[in-house]
C-alpha cells in the first residue's frame, strides 16, 4: 500500500519550528509480520514532547533525521495477522505521522466503544493521565487550598482546574487572552482567570489569591514561575509539569529569583513525569471517564485536518492557537 508519509529532517533546538524541519515522502508498507495489524490513520494527538523527542532531550528513546516522526494516533486496523485484533479494531499507539502503520498487535491498545473515542488522545489519554498524577500525587490540594495552575486553557491545565474544584479547593488560572480566561471561569467552573498577555501577572496572582497560593501546577516556567514563587503561602507545593515558555530559547534564563521563598514559605517543588505512573493508569482511567460521563469534566478539542497540514498543527501548541486538546484529523 502506498504510504505517505512526514520524516524528522532536522534538530530545532534552541529555536522555533520551522516547515524545514520535516520531510515528505512516500513509500510501500511492508507485508505484515505475524502478530502484527496494518493501521490506517486516522486522528493523531499533538503534543510539545514531540519537539523535545527531535531534540534528544528528556526521557524518549532516541530519535534520528530521517525517521518518521512520532506522535500518539488512532486509527483503524485494515489487515491483521493477530485474532485478538481483527480488521475493522480501532487502535490507539505510536502511530507516527503517516497514512498507515505497520504495528505489532502487542504494542497497540484497543480503544474502547464507548463513544469517548478521541478522548483517548486527551482527558483520557497522556494530558489527563498527567493532569490526574501531577495534581494529586506531587499537589496533593486539600478542601479550602487555592490551587493555582499555568497553562490553564490548555489540554493539560484545563484538566488540572477542574479536578483541582473537584477535590474541594479554590482555583485560579492563568491563560493567553480574554477568550481562553472566559472560558475557564464561565464553562469550567473556575474561580478566576488571569491573561498573561495582558495583565500584570503578580499583581494579578495577589489580587486573585489573597491567602497565597497553596498548590502551583505549572506548564509554563519562566517569568511565570517567578512571579507565583513570589505568592506562595506557607507549605506550599509547587508542580513543575512543564515549561513550555522555555521550549524555543536558545538561551535558557537564569534560575527564578523567587526561589528563595520556598525557604521563607517551607514549601517544595517538585518535577514529575506521568509514566512514572503507568501501572495505575487504568484506575485513573476508569475515574476520568466516570467525572466526564457525570459531566464534572468537562473538555474541548481543537481538530485541524488533513495530512498536509501535520507541522503546522504542531506549532499550534507552541503559538497558543490550540483551544483545547490539539487533535488532527487525516
Ligand atoms: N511532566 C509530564 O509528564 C508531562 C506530560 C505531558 C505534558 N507535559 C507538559 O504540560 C504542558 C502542557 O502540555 P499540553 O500538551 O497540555 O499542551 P497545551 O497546554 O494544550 O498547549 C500548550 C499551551 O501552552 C501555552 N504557551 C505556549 N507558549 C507559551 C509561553 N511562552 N508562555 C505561556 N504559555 C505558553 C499556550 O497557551 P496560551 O494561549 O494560554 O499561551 C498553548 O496553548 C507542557 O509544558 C508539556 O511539556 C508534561
């Protein structure tokens, strides 16, 4: 089967993409394998990792120019060498960036039939799984804390928001624009928003949390950061997820000034990395999927489509064009 396909053509790091950095190509699938599933592609989820893959930084296993760029997909097996996953089995894997891929039955999960489909690629996949184990295994809130969370319209932060008001606490959110910060306290329950781009971030933190923030889930660093290290109460706990303000520097900055209120404050931070958590995922799963059933969460995607548009979808993530869960549809 002709099988086109998008190909790492270069190292970003230090810089923003650019359309330069991935090659088109084409070529045969190989024939299947026994135990293997011929997947046709159909809705692949977009994540900021997959540029931190490119540059060999971080945890993934090694990634080379010329390979097909990784991303989590779901799609729809057309030939299958293996009885447990027969044609017609919608799949979900490392699927890469391609029309087809040939996958060992083994190393992909079925997806189950319970119309959540695509949820699979966020609130129920890595985004809420992280959302899930940052917030509650590193945040640890308590009825009455203030939990404040950076990113907060984003896959990731909107998640972290509402299981943040699920576990009894105030929250307070910090997102790009009237638009995103509308959305947080109007649909997802959110207590307050704050627009960095137009807003004076501290000020802003000081104004919306009067007692201090008690749990800092952030996915942005930087001068963000800084300014929540300076509003933190006592025993605070500070989530380092991400970092996203950092993803395109050349130049990293100099570590946040504010650092020395965890000493002050007897607070700490910690980084996590949600796979450290594989073996409980299922039970998450099953809670995730009970809170979006009963309604409590609730989740928005923001689905590009066709294969020509892959890069621009993934610089979506890094600009802030993405409202939600950055999904494309083939
Ligand atoms: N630790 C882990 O295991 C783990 C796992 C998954 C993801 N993560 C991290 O979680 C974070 C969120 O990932 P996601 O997949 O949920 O993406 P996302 O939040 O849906 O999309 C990224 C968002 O980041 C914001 N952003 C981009 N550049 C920014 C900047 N310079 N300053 C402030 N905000 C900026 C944009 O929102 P605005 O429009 O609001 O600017 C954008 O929509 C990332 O940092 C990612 O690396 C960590």
């Amino acid at each position: 089967m002709l099988n086109e396909q998008w190909l790492i053509n270069a190292n970003p790091r230090g810089r923003a993409l650019s359309s330069e950095d991935f090659k088109r190509t084409q070529t045969e699938t190989a024939a299947l394998a026994e135990g293997q599933v011929l997947v046709r592609v159909d809705l692949l989820s977009f994540d900021p990792s997959q540029k931190g893959q490119m540059e060999n930084i971080g945890y993934a296993a090694a990634t080379e120019q010329g390979q097909v760029m990784r991303a989590t997909g779901i799609g729809e097996v057309i030939e299958s060498t293996d009885d447990k996953m027969p044609v017609g089995t919608q799949v979900l894997g490392s699927l890469g960036w391609q029309q087809y891929a040939v996958m060992n039955a083994s190393a992909v999960e079925i997806v189950p039939d319970d119309g959540l489909q695509s949820a699979y690629l966020g609130p129920l996949g890595g985004t809420g799984l992280t959302a899930y184990f940052g917030l509650f295994r590193v945040g640890c809130p308590v009825p009455g804390d203030t939990v404040l969370v950076s990113g907060a319209a984003g896959a990731t932060g909107s998640v972290v928001g509402q299981l943040a008001k699920l576990s009894g606490a105030r929250v307070v959110g910090i997102a790009g624009g009237p638009q995103k910060c509308d959305w947080l306290v109007h649909e997802l329950g959110f207590d307050a928003a704050i627009d960095y781009k137009n807003e004076s971030v501290k000020a802003a933190i000081r104004a919306a949390c009067p007692g201090g923030v008690n749990v800092f889930f952030d996915n942005v660093g930087g001068s963000i950061l800084n300014d929540a290290l300076a509003c933190i109460a006592l025993n605070a706990r500070i989530v380092i997820c991400g970092g996203i303000s950092r993803y395109e520097q050349a130049v990293l900055p100099a570590g946040p000034a504010n650092y020395f209120n965890l000493v002050f404050q007897r607070a700490s931070m910690s980084g996590f990395l949600v796979t450290d958590y594989a073996a409980e995922f299922a039970a998450a799963k099953s809670r995730l999927a009970q809170w979006i059933k009963n309604g409590d969460l609730v989740f928005k995607e923001d689905v590009q489509s066709g294969f020509d548009q892959i890069p621009a979808t993934l610089k979506r993530v890094f600009d802030g064009d993405n409202f939600g869960k950055q999904l494309l549809r083939m």
